[in-house]
C-alpha cells in the first residue's frame, strides 16, 4: 500500500475549518437538513483520513513519524533572531490514538446531534462551534511544536466556554461557560510561562529539538535540576486546568449546563483529555524531573477518590458522570506520575468510549424524560427504552472495570503498573486506586439501579403531554457502535498474564522509547502478581456492585437510612466538600472586592475618569484665558499691551541687575 502524503494530514483540520465556516456564515439561511448534511460530510472526511492513515502507519516497514511543515515564501512560521517556529505537522503513533478518538468519537456524537438537537434554536450555531472544535482539537494533537500546541490548547478552551454556553439566556449556563474560561485561564497562564522558559533555556519550542537536547545530554539532569523542575510544574498547573484535576477541577460539574453532546465530546472523550496527552507528549521532560513525576503521581489519585466520593451522591444523572470523568482522568493523571504513559493513555482510549457512550445514553434518557435529570424522578425504564438500557449497561460495566469490559484491561493495567513503580509511594498510591475502583463500581450500578430498576418515579406532570419511548435512530446508532467498542475496545491492550500481548504497549513504544516496559516489569515482579492484583481489583468492582444492589434494588431505603444516621459527614461530601464555597468565600469575594473598591473607584473613577475631567477642566480654564485675551475690545488690548511692556522692562532692569550679582 502506497504510503498516505504528508501534505494530505492538513485535510484532517483544514476540513472540519470548512464546515464550520459554511454553517457559521449561511448556517442562518440553510434548512436544517442542509446544515446537519455539512456538518456530517466534513467530520466524517477527517475521520477516513485517519483510517487511512492507520492502515499505513501500521503495515510493515512503515516510518514511524509523518512529518509536514508549510513554509510560506520559504520562511518558518515565526522567526526572529535567535528563534523560529514552524507550523508544522507530525503524527506518531501517540498521535494515532487521539486522532481516532477526536474524529472516530466525534463523528458519532456529530450523528447523536443531528437527533438530540433537532428542535433547538441555533441549530446551525451549534454544529458550527462543533465543527470548530473539531479543528482545534486536531491541530492540537497534529502539532509538532508548542506554540502550535498552544494555538490548539486556546482554541478548545474557546469553543469549550461557547458550547457550554450555547443556552445562553439561561444564566446558569451563561455562568458555567464563564467559569470554565476563567479557570481554563489560570491554568494557560502557567504554560505560557513553560513556554518562556523553554525559549530562554532551549532556543526552541520545537518538540523533536527539546527533547533531543535533554535525551542526549545527560549533564542536564545536572545542570537543568535549576529549571527543568520548573518547566514541568508550570506545564503540570495547564495540564490541571484543561483537565479538571485539582484545584482546577470546579469548572467541569458546572459544564453539564451544556447540551448532553457537548458533555459526551468536549468534556468526556476529547477535550478533558489534552492535558493527559500534553503531559504523555512531554514524557522526556518529566523523566528528567522525579519531583514533578510525583507531583503528577499525587495530583492524579487525589483528584480520582475525591471526584469518586462526591459522585457517591450525586442525584443529578449528568453530575454523577461529570464527576466520573475527573475521577477517571485522575486515574490518567496517575499512571502518567508513575511513569507508565502507555498504560494512561490506554485508559484514555478505553474512556473515550465507554463515557462519551455514559454521556449519551444519559441524553437518550433525558429525552425520554422531557428533560428530567434527577434519578430520583427516574426508575424502571429498562422496559420502556430497551435499545438505550442494554448500550448503558455496557457502559456501567466497562466503567466498573468488570472483565471482559473495556475499562477492566486499561485500569487494572494502571493499577497494577502504580503497585510495581519505583514511586516511593507506590503502595498508597495503589490503594487510593483500588479504593477508587470500588467507588466507582458503586456509583455507577447505583446509577444503573435508580435509573433503569426499581418502580417507576416519573413525574406524571413531567411527561403529560410526552409518552416515554426509546429515542430516534440517529441518537441510538451511535449508542450501539459505542457499546461495542466499550466491550471490545479494551482487547488491544490485554496483559501477557491474561493471555495478550501487551499490544498497547508495543504500539506505543517508538513514542515513548522505554522498549517493552511492561515486560521489564514482568520480568522483575512476575505474571503471578499482575494475576493476584488483578484478582483484587474484580473483588473490590463486584463489591461495588453488591453494595448498589443491596442499597437501591434488593432494599431500597437502606442507603437513605445510611446518610441520616452519619448526617454530618454525608452532608460535608453532598455539599462538595464546600471547596466552591470555599473559593467564593476567600478568592472570588476578596478579589471583586478589589476589583469594585480599588480599580473601580479609586483607578478607572479616580484615576482614569478623573484624569479626563481633570484635562477637560484644564482646557477650559486655558480657553476662558485665551477668550479674555482675544475679546475683540481694542482698550482690552492696550491693557494687555501695557501689562506686557511693563513685564518686559521688569525683566529687563531686575534680570541685568541678578546677573550683575552672580
């Protein structure tokens, strides 16, 4: 098979910019059809790109890195003396990945959208800001350098705050999409600042320069222990913002206020995710810095049972998967800080598919429901939407970590690889996994119960004039293929000790350049362990599934009963630990009051306004002046003349005389 020319990878981007250009300027005149025909053609195009080009970065012989650059007039993209950047292109199999997962995901929650959204207002806004999400999110991945990476990290960050904002007249919505960006901004703040020092230090922000120089140059483990640290703390506070760990985390649960398809692409398999790749791409900069490895080790576990703990008690059916989605990236977060990229990026493949398929099988039963998302008000609706139970079911499953689901390959991989690192605080943080790994399973079949078992809770009022029935095909097409690559998808990754290969793994091991790591670990610890870990793992997930079953199925109440007799601590973990409180209170609050009492009145009304009243005071004290002078009155003149004269002669006698004396 003849090799696919690199000058065709700038179709991936350049044709989702297409749609999103011919949506967001005649989207307003188009029939809806014509709209969501555009907005389809040009995400699936990109999509068999990507196919294309797995088949023949895949086949044997086939280089390992495609490489394209443009250089208008011969020239980089930037360049000034001393430094120049190119806007360039490379795809290695890393790349690979997240380019399957923006365009093959995102092309089937563009179908979901063309039924979810078909009776909303701004229906040709949404695909536009869909289409131009997708671009940004390619270019991201695609770039070969930081500061295109930048353009892309910005770029998502734009469309996350106008998607999640799309309700615009709803203030909450308004709200979320404003929080989002700020806090987004927090974290950009300190990656531009990575980004200088890697100029100062490096000369370059080229990715292959960077990270050669550190490669082959053992003395910077020496020589950069100054700033390399640094760096990577500075890239770890962008990685937190875009991908909701702590402290950054707050905007995402606010993010659900979006339409449910922007919650399944942006905010579970695409978007959420860039701070695990940016972190898995910049892997030689970590290794070269065992404190922000740790840093990054501790940041992913905290936030993985601190996001499982306030999930536990959701009621919200998006919430309890908004704060699955930071739970799981912490456990990305965490494979990452122990060294084991392939095994976090696995966990990310899987994710994509079992989360974007959670995300939009809730939509399939909000819709049902006329927009009710209080499982409390759900209940018994695995007869009355049969297609979405069993593709959710799939869903709940992969997520728990129940074999032979995808998310049991991909997070028993992340557990075993953290019980095996050489982080001093291995054993913790494995346990702080495998705690995580419980809550979860009880979480989400606690969802499954409530929402699917039980007798029926729905509001009679809620669906008067709207019967409960299963959603249209375009919505539940995507929920089957979905489904069965939340079955299925974790197969590419199965264990030697299972029977595999360790196939992710070896498919990413040219990026990653750590050889067969998971055999070295083998070799060092043995398959018995991996199998008694593994063991451990199914044990904690069915007694996640045991405990939901006893509490909101086999006894329904208990759980109720539960909370009241420990209120004071179900209360602390039902109101989010308080942390939003707790920055309105300290940050939020002090920082209005400053903005309103010091830049407000002192700087834009003192300063700024009255320096402008101050200056149009002066020029019409200076113009009455002028008035008086040219008055028109000749006896006014002659005064002003002999005032004049006898100023002059003064001068002229006391002046001589002064300078007589000196």
């Amino acid at each position: 098979m003849n090799p696919m020319p690199a000058s065709t990878i700038w179709f991936i981007p350049l044709l989702p910019f297409a749609g999103f250009l011919i949506n967001g300027t005649l989207g307003r005149r188009l029939p809806r059809a014509v709209v969501s025909t555009v907005a389809l053609l040009f995400t699936a195009a990109p999509a068999a790109l990507v196919a294309w080009l797995w088949t023949t970065m895949c086949t044997s012989g086939a280089p390992n890195t495609i490489e394209s650059v443009i250089r208008p007039y011969g020239y980089g993209w930037i360049a000034i003396t001393g430094f120049h950047a190119d806007f360039a292109f490379t795809v290695d199999h890393l790349t690979l990945i997240m380019l399957g997962v923006v365009t093959g995901v995102g092309f089937l929650i563009h179908i979901y959208s063309v039924g979810y959204m078909a009776h909303e207002e701004g229906y040709w806004r949404f695909f536009a800001y869909l289409n131009l999400f997708m671009f940004f999110m390619s270019v991201l991945v695609l770039a070969a350098n930081f500061l295109l990476l930048f353009v892309g990290w910005e770029g998502v960050g734009l469309c996350s705050y106008l998607l999640i904002g799309f309700y615009f007249k709803k203030a909450s919505a308004a709200n979320a999409g404003k929080k989002a960006f700020i806090v987004n901004r927090i974290g950009d703040f300190g990656f531009l600042l990575a980004m200088f020092l890697l100029v100062v230090h490096f000369g370059s922000l080229d990715f292959s320069q960077v990270f050669t120089d550190i490669a082959q140059n053992p003395q910077w483990q020496q020589q950069g222990a100054h700033f390399l640290p640094t760096i990577c703390l500075l890239l770890i506070l962008g990685a937190a913002g875009k991908s909701a760990q702590i402290p950054l985390y707050i905007w995402l649960p606010d993010a659900m206020e979006g339409p449910t398809p922007v919650s399944a692409l942006i905010h579970a398999a695409t978007m959420v995710t860039a701070g695990i790749y940016m972190v898995a791409r910049c892997h030689v900069l970590f290794n070269s810095s065992p404190l922000a490895l740790s840093v990054v080790a501790i940041i992913g576990a905290a936030t993985a049972i601190f996001a499982a703990s306030i999930g536990m008690v959701q009621h919200d059916i998006k919430r309890v998967l908004a704060y699955s989605t930071i739970s799981q990236l912490g456990y990305m977060f965490m494979a990452c800080g122990v060294g084991a990229y392939a095994a976090g990026i696995f966990h990310l493949l899987t994710h994509s598919f079992f989360k974007a398929l959670l995300f939009l099988a809730a939509g399939s039963v909000i819709h049902a429901l006329s927009g009710e998302q209080d499982m409390r008000k759900m209940g018994g609706l695995r007869t009355r939407t049969p297609i979405t139970f069993w593709c959710m079911s799939a869903g709940v499953f992969a997520i728990a970590g129940i074999p032979p689901f995808a998310g049991f390959f991909s997070k028993d991989e992340i557990l075993y690889r953290t019980f095996a690192s050489n982080n001093p605080l291995h054993i913790v943080l494995w346990l702080i996994g495998l705690a995580t790994a419980g809550m979860t399973s009880f979480y989400m079949f606690r969802l499954w119960f409530k929402t699917f078992f039980g007798e029926p809770r729905v509001d009679p009022h809620a669906t008067a004039h709207h019967s409960i029935h299963e959603s249209p095909w375009f919505m539940l097409l995507p929920l089957v293929v979905l489904a069965f690559l939340s079955v299925t998808g974790g197969w590419v990754g199965i264990p030697a000790a299972l029977g595999g290969n360790n196939g992710m793994e070896r498919f990413l091991d040219p990026v990653f350049t750590n050889g067969t790591a998971a055999e070295a670990v083998a070799a060092t610890t043995g398959h018995a362990l991996e199998l008694v870990l593994t063991l451990v793992s199914v044990l904690v997930a069915v007694a996640g599934f045991y405990i939901a079953y006893v509490f909101y199925y086999e006894k329904p109440g208990t759980a109720d009963a539960l909370a009241e007799r420990n209120s004071r601590a179900y209360a602390v973990v039902k109101n989010k630990y308080w942390v939003d409180e707790f920055y309105n209170a300290f940050l939020i609050t002090p920082l209005l009051m400053f903005t309103r009492g010091i830049l407000e009145i002192v700087v834009e009304r003192g300063v700024v306004n009255g320096s402008g009243q101050a200056a149009g005071a002066a020029t019409r004290g200076l113009a009455w002046i002028e008035r008086k002078q040219i008055s028109g009155n000749i006896r006014s003149y002659a005064g002003w003349l002999a005032i004049g004269a006898a100023a002059v002669i003064a001068v002229m006698l006391f002046g001589q005389s002064m300078w007589g004396h000196l």
